[in-house]
C-alpha cells in the first residue's frame, strides 16, 4: 500500500531531491545568468525564478494535504485524489526539469563559453 515504509521513505527521498534540485537551480543558475549583462539571459532567468517560486508554492500545498513532514508522515484518507495530486505534481516537476534543460542549460553553457574566451 502507499503508506507502507519503502514508499513512505521514497517519498521523502523524493521531496528532498526535488527541493534540493529547484534551491540548486535557483542558486547556481538563475542565480549567475541574472547577474549576465545579456538582457535574454537575465529576463531568462527571471522568468525561471518566478516560476520556482509558484512551483515550490504549489509542492508545499501539496505536501501539506498529503503528509506530515516533522513526522515523515504520509496521511492519506483518500487513496484515488492523492495518486491523481502525485500525478499531476509529478508532471509539474517533470515540466520544470525540461524546461531547464531546453531554456536555462544552454544559456549556462553559452555564459561558460564566453567566459572561456574571456580567460584565454
């Protein structure tokens, strides 16, 4: 059942990585291409920090109904709306990481490239 411990712990697992990966995001790319003196780069990235910030909205709302995170808790009353909820925050997270990978990545390496025959 989903409430049983491996689920339960891959469950946290899981909210952990997706956390870690949106503050690594922010950080280390948003947080780089903003400072860029290219005007696409920073509106780029500005637009990916606005929609963290409603993605970790919508994550925490969703952690919230479904479970109690001091406790690693999952609290699951209603077995067919919380597979539905995780479907679709599964979808949103997938979304996130492809967006990054077509609009952000290439806008890092593009930054390191320049930066490559700046330094040489």
């Amino acid at each position: 059942m989903c409430d049983a411990d491996c689920a339960r712990q891959l469950f946290f697992e899981y909210v952990g990585m997706v956390r870690q990966h949106m503050e690594t995001v922010d950080a280390k790319f948003c947080g780089r291409l903003i400072q860029s003196q290219d005007l696409t780069m920073a509106n780029t990235a500005d637009r990916g920090l606005s929609g963290s910030m409603e993605i970790k909205r919508i994550f925490a709302a969703y952690l919230k109904d479904w479970c109690d995170e001091l406790k690693r808790e999952l609290k699951i009353a209603d077995h067919d709306a919380f597979v539905k909820d995780t479907n679709q925050m599964f979808g949103l997270v997938l979304d996130c990481i492809q967006h990054e990978t077509e609009n952000l990545y290439p806008l890092i390496q593009r930054l390191e490239e320049g930066a490559g025959r700046a330094a040489a």
